[in-house]
C-alpha cells in the first residue's frame, strides 16, 4: 500500500494546532494520559435542570391558556367581531286582592361596566371612573373594588352601576364617556311604588344584585335588580324574569355592522296578594298621624281576616320611600333613614319584640276556666293591690300595685276593666285562689303557639321570648331563682315576655275563630290552612268571647261604643323603659262583627305620653272604614 502526504509550508499551522503544544506540555507536567477532559456533570444537570423548568413553564402557560381561559379567550374572539348585550325582564307585577297594581314597571336606562372593557393602564382608568363618578354622583371606590375583584376582573359581562337613570343623567354621562371605554347605557326597566311609604314594609323594594345575591342567585346575569326586602325579596324567583339577549356585529373600532339576532326577554310572573289597597292606604294615614300627633316614636298596625289567614293589612310606622333604595339616589336621604333614631326601615310589624302587657289575660282566662282554678262568676274583691309576706321573714312585704282600684270582679269584668289583681291571682295564687303556677302557664302558651314563629310569607320575622327558669338563668345570673313576683309579670304580659304585633295579632285571631288559627298568609294564590286548634271547651272559650265584648260595652273601650256593629277587643299598657326611663305601651286588639268576625286588627303604639287614648282612634277610624266600604257593601 502506498501512502500520500501534502506537504505544507514549515511555519504553517492549521487552526486546531495552535494551542498543541502548550496542551502537551501541560499534559506532561499534570501525568495526564490524554489531552480530552470530559464535561462536568454539574454542567449536564444544570442543563438538564433548566430545560425541564422551561419546558414546565411552557406547558403550564399553554394548559392555562388553553385549559383553564380557554373560553374567556374564546369569547374574546368572539367579542372581536360580535357583542351579546343582556336585555333585562321586566319583573311580575304585584297587585292586591282587588286586582289593583302596587307596583309599577316603566322603561328606564341602566349604567352598566364591562370590566374586560375598561382602560388597562392604571392611570387612565381612574381618570375615567372619577369623572364618571362624579357626574353620576357614584362611590369611586365601590367601582374600583368591582373592577379589581378577582371574580370580576376579566368580566366580558356588562355589571349593573346604577339603575333609573334620568335623562339628564344619560346625557351627562354621554359628556365624559370615551367611545368603547367600559361603560355603557342599557336599555332597562325602572321599578316605581306609587304607594311610597305606605306599603314599603310589606312590599319591600329592588336593589342592585350584590356579591353575596350573585351566590344565591347563580344564573342571573350582573345587570339583574333584585329583591331586598319584603315580598319583593320573599317572592324574587317567582317575580324575576328571564332576561333576553341582542347579538351584534361590530368592526375593529366597536361601530355596529348589523344585527345577528335576538332572543326576547320573558316577564317575571304577577302575584296575587291578600292586600286591601285602599285599607292599607286607610290604616297607615290613621296610625301615622295619631302617632306624630301624640309624638311618639312608632308603631305598627295588622288587619287580617280570622276565617282565612289573609293579611289585609300591614304596617310599621315610621316608614321610607321605597323608589329612593330602588334608584340608589340621592344618597343623602338613604343617609338619613340609615341613621335615623327611630329606624325607619326596621319592619316593627313582624320583628319588633313588645310585651303584649293586658292582652295575655285572654289567655290566662282560658287557662284558668281549663284548669278549674277559678269558676268564671267567683268574684275577688281587688282593693288595687295584692300584698305578700315573706315566708322567711314577716317584717318584709312586697307590694303589688294594680294601675286602678276595681273593687268586686268575676271574669268577664276582670277582663272588661283589666283588673291586674285578678290575673296575679290566677296567673300566681292569691288567697284562697291556687293560681296555674309557672308550668301550667307555659303549657297554653305553646297551645296557643305563642313559641313559634306565624310563618309569614316574609323574611325578618322574629322569635318571641317565653321566659322561665332557664331563661331567667341566662338574663338574671345574679337572681337566677323564679320568684312568685316573676308568675305575676308573666301574668299580665311582663316580665321579659315579648311577642311580635303580628304574633300578637294571631293570637286574637285564634280567639276571634273559635279556637282555630289559620296560617297568615299574603300570598292570594294560597289556600287557606290550619295552623293550629286549641284543645279548649267552646263554652270556656265563649266566656272569654264575652268579656271581650264587655271591654267595649262597660270596660276600658267604651269610646268604641259608637260604632254601627257589635265588636269585642282588649287593650295592653305593658310597662317599658326608654332612655331609663319608665313608660307604657299602648296595644288593642279587637275583631268584629262580634257574631261573625271578618276582621281582626292589632294596633300598637310605642310609649305614648301617659293618660293619652292612643290606639282607639285608629282603631275607630280603621273599624268605621271597613264597615262602610267592604262589609256592607
């Protein structure tokens, strides 16, 4: 075999060579058996260490996008070319027993944010929503903290701002708007309460939808109002529409191209009340005015019917215009009924707690004829007051003051006069009346379902106080011990005891109809139920029927005397104390006719000047109306 070779110039070298001799050299003095060094392997797995974090970041940036925002970014290239603009139902109509509509709806403009909308630099976006806010007369920092929610940051749906705006205000808007800047006026619907403050504890008002609505109310879209209170939050998903869409083209600077369609929106479903309109309108002028008149600080009114459950009527003094929460402005009188002494808003009809004072005494009649404590025509010479001696100690007396000295009574002038002395001594034992004690007490308070609620067809209603043994532990842990003095108060509705004036109303109702309480109800749509039947004679329950028409015949109701009708009722004084101050309440009850009860109404005053008639000229006027109007004719 032959071998060639190129023979090169002395001094030339090619580049792999230049560093040959210095590397042998190096090689020699270091022993090395090669000139190769191979790469660390730190170096391999550093890089490999690095490769799988960039290759993690990528895919979990492409499982985001793709995964987790893919449908946001689907809509959004959707949005590049059409906008779905949410058309709000208008919401069912309330009306009242006689078909005449409470409530009103009428086309409106709403302000609405599309948050993915909204300038995206910092900056800008608060230039924008300052002057927005402040033409409209809106909280900045509630329309930023929306913004900057988490839930609706990257929101392509429109969020409700304010409802009802005026023209004016549409055009105000138009001022400072900035073409597809985030905000936008929306075709809507305005709720309006042409009753305003007479029916605002019942009907209730619409609001904004809320964060803590949006949890409840999952599928409405963030433009909804809903209900807030009254039957207008009770009844939401039966007056809430379906909401409707519009489906537009637009070009690359948001100008329409055309309409892709339409879907219509469907109204929310009328309701039926049990309301009288116009006896609503009746009571609540009778009872606000006397109530400025003598100055207090409110009250409440209930007409039902006895036989049905229907409430007729129902009232809380003072009240609010309703259209001012709806619309959301002017925000200075919301301030005022916010912060206002005598809470305006607070629904006294069906949460506040009163002691039903003089009215309990039916009950105790009812359960002392039951209990053959006492028999209805024994008379009890009262001289005003009941004096006890302490069995521990015969130098210490407590005295028991009656508010009047009634001198010779039997039950039905007991009732009719309300005689304190002969309900202590029934209610607690007196001579030679045993009295029911404590135990057989309670037991007719939970006949009579005085321990529940009436279940109203409202949100807010409260629970009453029954007090005894534990109850006095939690509320007086430094006298825990049930005395006789505590079977007293109870007897004549004190003591801690408290019911609501629509508990309060149920009870007489239950009286009124023999025995049998039928469910309080607003709704017309339902059927009259039975809630309870008190397991009492008819003769014992009659007794009791007949003393109450004695208090408008003899007793503390005589100016009730000239009405056209024979009627029955029982007035309450339970003690009370304002500001440390003692002082009464004022309460009556009464149903009529007498011999066929169609209504039955509960007027409640709180803490009137005392020897002031507070409650009967409401109940007169309110009686006198119904009379006239609805059952003679």
């Amino acid at each position: 075999m032959k071998y060639s070779y190129i023979k090169r110039k002395k001094h030339f070298l090619d580049p792999e060579e230049v560093l040959l001799d210095r590397k042998v050299k190096e090689a020699r003095e270091k022993n090395l058996e090669s000139l190769e060094s191979p790469i660390s392997p730190f170096l391999i797995r550093g890089f490999f260490a690095i490769s799988l974090f960039l290759f993690l970041v990528i895919f979990s940036r492409v499982f985001y996008l793709q995964a987790i925002e893919g449908e946001y970014y689907q809509q959004r290239a959707e949005k590049n070319s059409t906008y779905h603009y949410i058309v709000n139902a208008p919401r069912g109509i309330i009306y009242d027993r006689f078909l005449e509509p409470l409530v009103f709806n009428s086309p409106s403009f709403s302000l609405v944010m599309i948050p993915s909308e909204m300038p995206q630099k910092d900056e800008e976006r608060k230039e924008l929503i300052d002057k927005v806010a402040s033409v409209l007369k809106l909280d900045k920092e509630e329309i930023e903290t929306l913004f900057q929610s988490r839930k609706y940051h990257y929101s392509l749906e429109p969020i409700l701002i304010k409802s009802n705006l005026e023209v004016d205000e549409v055009r105000l808007f138009e001022t400072v708007s900035q073409g597809n800047s985030g905000f936008n006026i929306i075709s809507d619907y305005s709720r309006y309460y042409p009753f305003k403050d007479a029916f605002a504890h019942v009907l209730g008002y619409i609001g904004k939808i809320s964060s803590q609505d949006i949890e409840k109310y999952k599928d409405y879209p963030l433009t909804s109002m809903v209900g807030k209170d009254g039957l207008e939050a009770y009844y939401e998903n039966v007056l809430q529409g379906r909401p409707g869409q519009k489906i537009i083209e637009v070009d690359a600077v948001f100008n329409i191209q055309k309409s892709l369609g339409s879907i219509e929106p469907e109204k929310g479903k009328d309701i039926i009340t049990t309301l009288d309109k116009d006896l609503q309108l009746v009571f609540y002028n009778s009872l606000r005015e006397r109530i400025e008149e003598i100055g207090s600080t409110g009250g409440a009114g209930i007409a039902l019917n006895p036989k049905t459950g229907e409430i007729l009527s129902l009232i809380s003094v003072p009240s609010f215009d309703p259209d001012l929460f709806t619309k959301g402005s002017p925000t200075e009188l919301i301030d005022e009924y916010l912060q206002s002494p005598f809470l305006p808003l607070f629904n006294r009809a069906i949460s506040g707690l009163y002691p039903p004072g003089s009215l309990i005494k039916l009950l105790m009649a009812v359960a002392a004829l039951e209990e053959n404590i006492i028999d209805p025509e024994q008379e009890l010479f009262t001289e005003g007051k009941i004096v006890i001696t302490s069995p521990y100690d015969p130098q210490e007396q407590w005295v028991f003051r009656d508010w009047d000295d009634h001198g010779w009574v039997n039950m039905k002038k007991a009732i009719a006069v309300s005689c304190n002395v002969y309900f202590w001594a029934v209610g607690g034992g007196w001579e030679d009346v045993v009295g029911l004690g404590l135990s057989k007490i309670k037991k007719y308070w939970l006949a009579f379902g005085l321990n529940e609620k009436t279940g109203i067809d409202l949100f807010g209603e409260a629970d009453s106080v029954l007090p005894d043994t534990e109850w006095m532990k939690k509320n007086r842990p430094l006298d825990p011990t049930w005395k006789l003095g505590d079977t007293y108060s109870v007897s004549i509705g004190e003591g801690g005891f408290a019911l609501t004036p629509l508990q309060m109303a149920a009870y007489i109702a239950t009286i009124a109809n023999d025995g049998v309480l039928m469910q309080p109800h607003l709704s017309k749509e339902e059927s009259p139920e039975e809630k309870l039947r008190i397991n009492v004679s008819s003769e014992n329950l009659n007794i009791v029927q007949e003393g109450m028409k004695e208090v408008i015949l003899s007793g503390t109701a005589t100016y009730l005397n000239s009405l056209p009708f024979e009627m029955a009722g029982k007035s309450g004084s339970p003690k009370t104390y304002i500001n440390g101050k003692e002082g009464y309440h004022t309460i009556f009850g009464a149903y009529a006719p007498y011999e066929d009860p169609q209504i039955v109404i509960l007027v409640f005053i709180e803490a009137p000047p005392q020897n002031v008639v507070a409650t009967l000229p409401v109940v007169k006027d309110v009686l006198g109306w119904y009379w006239e109007n609805r059952i003679n004719k």
